[in-house]
C-alpha cells in the first residue's frame, strides 16, 4: 500500500507542475513576442511547456520519490491475477 500511496502522490505532484510549466511557458512567449500573429506561437508554447514540464517533472519525481526502484512488471502480473480470481467469482 506505501507504493501505491507513493506513486499516487508522485502523479498528483506531476499533474500540478505540468499546468504551471505550460502557463509560465506561455506567459513567458506572450511577454516577449514581437511577431503579429503570436496568438499561434502561444498555443504551440503552452503545448510546448506542458510537454517539456510533463517529461522533467517526471523524471525529477522519479529520483526524488525512488519509482525507479519498483517492480512494475510484478505489480502489472499481481494486478492481473487479482482480476482474473475477482472474474471468475462473478461468472
């Protein structure tokens, strides 16, 4: 259960700096465009940022909480026989 909460707590951490990187990102484009149609560069720079915030804050928190160190191969193989003996009992 500590994993889980662990891994929980990494996403929730990672969501939350996505949407301020790609916000910054933006405000950051916005502030220093001089190009007439820069409503277009501020879209690709909001993608642009959550995409690079997405990736970085990904892998600082994998470090920073230890995911690396999961097995999520075993976990995938436990889930899916915790499904199939919850299936069988329904059928």
């Amino acid at each position: 259960m500590a994993k889980l909460k662990t891994a929980r707590k990494a996403a929730a951490f990672g969501s939350t700096r996505v949407g301020l990187e790609a916000v910054s990102t933006t405000a950051f484009t916005w502030q220093y465009s001089r190009i007439p149609h820069g409503k277009d560069v501020n879209a690709l720079s909001f993608l642009g940022g959550g995409l690079f915030g997405w990736t970085f804050r990904k892998e600082v928190t994998n470090h920073m909480m230890q995911l690396y160190k999961l097995d999520t191969v075993a976990a995938q193989v436990k889930f899916t026989e915790w499904w199939e003996i919850k299936s069988q009992g329904r059928s």
